[in-house]
C-alpha cells in the first residue's frame, strides 16, 4: 500500500487551541505510524483575517509538540491553481454566476420557508442567459459562482464514522467563488488535496457537510477522492465548544504555563477514545494508541484541571535526561539524585526551583522545642552522608529522646527544611549536606 499523505490545515487567524492540536497531532502521528508525509497547509486564503504572526505561533506550536510537518504550503501562494480549477469547472458547466444580493436570497428563503418548501437555492441563477448576464453586469451587478451539485446520494466510508451518506438534492448548491473573486474554503481545499496527493482527510466532525460537496467537486475535477476520518470534537467541562477567536487553551498558554507537551498530546488525542487518557511520554507510542474506528461520536469532553494531573503523572515517572536542560534553565539543576528526589512531589518542573532552593539554601529553619533538636543534632551520624543516613538518625534519635512517629519527623522536617511538607527526606538529607544540616538544626538561615 502506498504511504500516506495527511495534512493539517489551519487557519492561521488565532492561536491554535488543544481541539486544534488533536486535528494536528490524529494527523501527524498517523503519518508517521504508517511512515507517510505530514503536511502543514496554512489556509490563508482570506489575507484579511490571516496573520504571519499566528501562522508562525503555530509552526512554534506544533515543534513544540514534537510534530514538525514535512512539507508547509500556503493557500495565498496557490491561487493559480485555484483560477485553473475554477476555469474547468466553468467550462463543464459545474461552477456558474449567480447575481442574488443577500437580501434576495433572504427573502426567497422566507418565501419559501412560508410555502412549506426546504430554503434550499433556486438554481435562478442556472436559466439566466447570456442576455440577462449582461443587463445585470450593466446594472453594476459582480456574479458569485455556485458549485452546481448533482442530485445524488453521495456516500464514503469514513474511517470513525463508518458508511455515511449525504443526499446533495437537498442542499443548496454551494457558493465557491465571491463577489469580490476571493474563494471560500471549500474549492481551494479540494484542490490542493489533489496537487498535494492528500490520501487521508482527518479532520473534526464540523466539516461532514462539506466532505459530501467536495467529495463531488473531487469527481468533477476527475481527481480520486481520498480516505476521509472525521473524529469528534474537544468541548469543555461546561459543555461549550473552543474557539480561536476566544484564546481558549491555547498551545501557548499552555506551554507559557509549564506544562509538559506530552502531557497536552495525550489529553488531545486519547480523550474520547477507547484508550484510557494517561500521560503517554513517547509520541510513537501514543502513534501506536490511534484506533481511528475508536474514536467516539459523541463530543469528547474534558476538564482543563486534567491536564495538570496528567502533567504531574507525567514528571513522576519523568528520567533526569528528559528534565535536565530545562531544570538547567530554571537555574535548578542539582543532579540526577536530586530530580530523582523530588519529581514526585512536582506538578510542573518549574516546581523544582523550591526543592533546588530547600536543598542549597537560604531556608530559614523552624524550631519550636529546642531541646529536642539539640538532642537530634547530638546523636547525628557521622559523614559521609547516603541515603541511609536519614533512617540511621531517626533510630538514633528515637533511642535518645524516646519520641517517635509524626513528633519526630515533623520537628525534624520543619527545622531543615523550613517546611511542614516535601520530598523523603532520606533522599533530601545527603543533598543538604551537613554544613547546612548543622546550621539550620541550630537556628540559623542557610
Ligand atoms: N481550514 C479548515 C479548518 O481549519 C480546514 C478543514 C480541513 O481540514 O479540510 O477547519
């Protein structure tokens, strides 16, 4: 079987959101489970709307999440191709001029609707001839173009919805091109999934409706139509949808908030599936956890504060190498035995710098019974200091002192760490050392 071709196609006129990064990631991973091509087509088709700065956010976006595409095209590069695909559908008679204002065609649709008859387009402007064009274009009138759709029951086989089929007598026939001569979504898709050999359509349930117009304008162009997977959509806890427009979760919220992008590739793709959602770290595996015919049709709905359970899962079980550079950054590098130490107690590996300054200090130490920390202080083991160390001393203290559980610890804790809560401190104590270890159990800030 030949490789497959996929492509994510935004429109970069916001920054994308997590719903946009499961289109991105379905088609990216698939990709690359089945060692095809990702492309990255940016709709920028309405040059008013789009903007370099969000077409550049999102390619940020997406190598942030571990998925940079193979190819990038741009729709405003590729209008040639839109004009010559245009031109053959005039010359079959499939794309033709229509003249209605907006307030015509609302008032037929009102008539109709009054007549019990579908508002569905009257197809006036398909009997109008070359005589009745050129008395409209006198009166200053610029035709729109409409995709005349045959009668037909338009069927295909979507890979998360199974047989579907669409009766295109009922629906309007589609207006591609504008008054003004831009072209709506709907042709410059087509097109370029044909130029580009896109193999597999994967995108959200929204666009069903155009999948069975274009699915005819793929036939009239006398191009193969491809494989079409049409998975369900994000929506919030509350039930509502994302949007762009709205700055909803974005990529870079997300990422300027410290979370992992595991964490937010594995919400994105295993919710509404029949995988469990749980932090998936590596990508190809997540890859392998793709069941296209698994993905629910219902909404899938998730809860934002999940992505920080994820996140924290995720550093709990995260190796040193994969925090090193970014603990590095943050100034909070102290090792493999110190991330080893406290990533169970992280939610984001930003959350190290605390633990990294508990361990080389400044703590201020809290004592309340100074007599019992003396008493701990004397019976200290001797250094070096390893992992053994911290239950050595607790037994020792515990044989001087006679106190023993929540009353010993918790003094201790509070005296080196400054703090009533935090990692083993069998794993913390050889990382304080004993210089500040003696300092803090005697009072002083260190
Ligand atoms: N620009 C369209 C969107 O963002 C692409 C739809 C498609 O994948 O065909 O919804």
């Amino acid at each position: 079987m030949s490789k497959p071709i996929v492509r994510f196609a935004p429109s970069p006129t916001g920054h994308i959101h997590i719903g946009n990064t499961r289109v991105a990631l379905l088609n990216a991973l698939y990709a690359r489970r089945e060692g095809g091509t990702f492309v990255l087509r940016f709709d920028d088709t309405d040059v008013a709307r789009s903007k370099k700065e969000y077409a550049d956010s999102i390619e940020t976006d997406l190598k942030w999440l571990g998925i940079a595409p193979d190819v990038i095209v741009r729709q405003s590069d590729r209008f040639d191709l839109y004009d010559a695909a245009a031109e053959r559908l005039k010359a079959v008679g499939r794309l033709y001029p229509c003249y209605e204002t907006q307030e015509e065609l609302e008032f037929r649709r009102k008539r109709q609707l009054a007549r019990g008859l579908p508002p569905i387009y009257d197809r006036a402007g398909l009997k109008l001839t070359d005589e009745d064009r050129a008395k409209l274009e006198q009166e200053g009138r610029k035709p729109h173009w409409r995709f005349r759709l045959e009668p037909t029951n338009v069927t295909w086989d979507d890979l998360v919805r199974g047989h579907c089929h669409v009766d295109c007598g009922s629906l309007s026939d589609p207006v591609l091109v504008r008054e003004d001569g831009t072209y709506l979504y709907t042709l410059p898709s087509v097109v370029d999934d044909i130029e580009l050999k896109v193999t597999h359509v994967i995108r959200g349930e929204d666009h069903v409706t155009n999948t069975a117009v274009q699915i005819q304008i793929f036939e009239a162009l006398g191009a193969a139509v491809p494989t079409f997977a049409h998975h369900s959509l994000l929506i919030t806890a509350s039930g509502e949808g994302l949007s762009k427009r709205l700055g909803h979760l974005s990529i870079k919220g997300l990422r300027d908030a410290g979370l992992e992008p595991q964490s937010v590739a594995s919400l994105a793709v295993l919710v509404g599936s029949a995988e469990a959602v749980r932090p998936v770290a590596d990508l190809n595996e997540l890859a392998r956890l793709i069941d296209f015919s698994h993905i629910s049709r219902a909404p899938a709905k998730f809860d934002e504060s999940e992505l920080e359970h994820l996140n924290a899962r995720l550093i709990h079980e995260m190796p040193y190498e994969a925090a090193r550079e970014r603990l590095a950054q943050l100034d909070a590098d102290a090792g493999e035995a110190f991330w080893l130490a406290v990533r169970g107690n992280l939610t984001k590996v930003q959350d190290a710098v605390e633990w990294a300054r508990v361990v080389s200090g400044p703590v201020t130490p809290v004592i309340e019974d100074k007599a019992f920390i003396e008493a701990a202080t004397n019976v200290l083991p001797p250094t070096p200091w390893d992992a053994a160390t911290w239950k050595a001393w607790t037994e020792a203290v515990k044989t001087a002192t006679g106190v023993k559980g929540k009353a010993l610890f918790m003094p201790l804790r509070l005296a080196l760490t400054g703090l009533d809560h935090g990692p083993e401190l069998g794993a913390l104590l050889p990382l304080i050392g004993p210089e500040r270890a003696m300092a803090r159990l005697s009072g002083q800030a260190a």
